[in-house]
C-alpha cells in the first residue's frame, strides 16, 4: 500500500508451514486439521488480494527491506529487531 512512500520500512515476516500451523493452533484452539486448513486459506486469500489490488506478489523478497523468520524469533525478539533495524533502513 505504502511501496513509494520515502521513510516506509517494509518488513516480512515468515515461518516454516508447520510452525504457521502449530502457532495456529495454539491462539485459534484448533485442531490440526482446521489449523491447516486456516493456513492455507489466508496464505491463498493474501495472496489474491494483493495480486488483485496492488499488483505484487507477496513472496517476492525483493519487496521488503528486511524479512523476520517469527519461527526463529519471539515476537519480543521479532518486534526488537524490526525496531532496531527501522532506522538504517529508513536512511537508505
């Protein structure tokens, strides 16, 4: 939404399919059928939708300045990291 807007920082955050799925099931209380079946709707949902209204694919890495693997992070941790981050990538 933001792509050529100076000062934005666009960050990507990613996870291995299982670990989607288990954090899935954890906050939603789903079984792993149903948490699977979430995942994959919102990933095939997102990605449409932004094919559709801002004509970018999602999974280029080329469209963020920094991606953030949320499984190897705590959202602390993630969070953290964006934060420190965002000034030398705005000055970019």
């Amino acid at each position: 939404i933001l792509k050529d807007w100076p000062m934005v920082v666009h960050v990507g955050l990613v996870a291995e399919l299982n670990a989607r799925i288990a954090h899935i099931m954890s906050r939603e209380k789903l079984d792993l059928l149903h948490a699977s079946e979430y995942v994959t709707e919102h990933d095939v949902a997102r990605t449409k939708y932004f094919k559709k209204y801002f004509r970018v694919d999602i999974d280029d890495p080329l469209n963020y300045h920094l991606t953030v693997n949320t499984a190897r992070f705590s959202i602390e941790e993630a969070s953290a990291i964006i934060a420190k981050a965002t000034p030398m990538l705005r000055s970019q």
